[in-house]
C-alpha cells in the first residue's frame, strides 16, 4: 500500500499547479511533468532544466552555494525556512514526515538569525 502524506501548500502554488494541470492534465501514472509523448523525463533533462532556474530564482551568491543544487534539495530547503521563520519544531517534524529528533539533529544547524529573536523572548518571560 502506497502511504501518502498531506502537506499544506501556499494558495499561490496551488494556483499554479490547478492552472498547470488544467494546461497539460496529468499522465497516465499521474505525474505533472512528462516528455511531450508521455514519458518520464530524464534526471539530466531535470538537472539542466534544474540549474538553470535557479539562475533565475536565486542570487548569484546563492547560484554558486550549494542551495537548491537538486531538485531534492527543496525538501531540506522548505524545512530550513519553516525553522527559521519560526514553525516549531513538531510541526515543521509531522509536516516532514521526521520525527522530532530527527528534525533537531538533522536541521538545528540550519536555524539561522534567531539568537536575537531568542533573547527577546527570553527576556520577555522573565519579565512577565
């Protein structure tokens, strides 16, 4: 049995994917990408097609970083930023399919800026 997750997407996004079904529907397999006859589309097309998006979504500092190097990497990516913006960590955990301590060991390194946000938070309960 084929065990599938929900995960909440921005409405832009699900606009986006409504639009690009409604364009192209689905293939038989149900993938949203495919060769023009059907087919699966070859990890070097993805890779090709792949860097040079992030030409154009990223910095040029961030195109020579490893960030988003593949496709996969938009997994760690979207789990860095639910961190970083503040999601806590059981949350951002069950929307990733880890468990808490997974989340913390793999990605507390990626928790960036917040030591001020820390501070003042710590600050603010002790004063309350």
């Amino acid at each position: 049995m084929k065990h599938t997750r929900t995960v909440p997407i921005p409405p832009e996004l699900v606009a986006i994917l409504q639009d690009h079904i409604a364009t192209f529907s689905v293939g038989e397999d149900g993938r949203l990408f495919r060769t023009r006859t059907g087919g699966v589309i070859s990890g070097p097309a993805y890779a090709k097609v792949w860097q040079e998006a992030r030409t154009y979504a990223f910095t040029p500092d961030q195109v020579a970083s490893p960030l988003a190097g593949r496709p996969y990497d938009l997994r760690h990516a979207a789990v860095s930023l639910w961190l970083n913006a503040g999601v806590h960590a059981p949350e951002a955990a069950e929307r990733a399919g880890h468990g808490v301590d997974v989340m913390l060991r793999v990605y507390a390194k990626c928790i960036d800026g917040q030591q001020e946000i820390a501070n003042q938070r710590i600050l603010e309960a002790l004063a309350a």
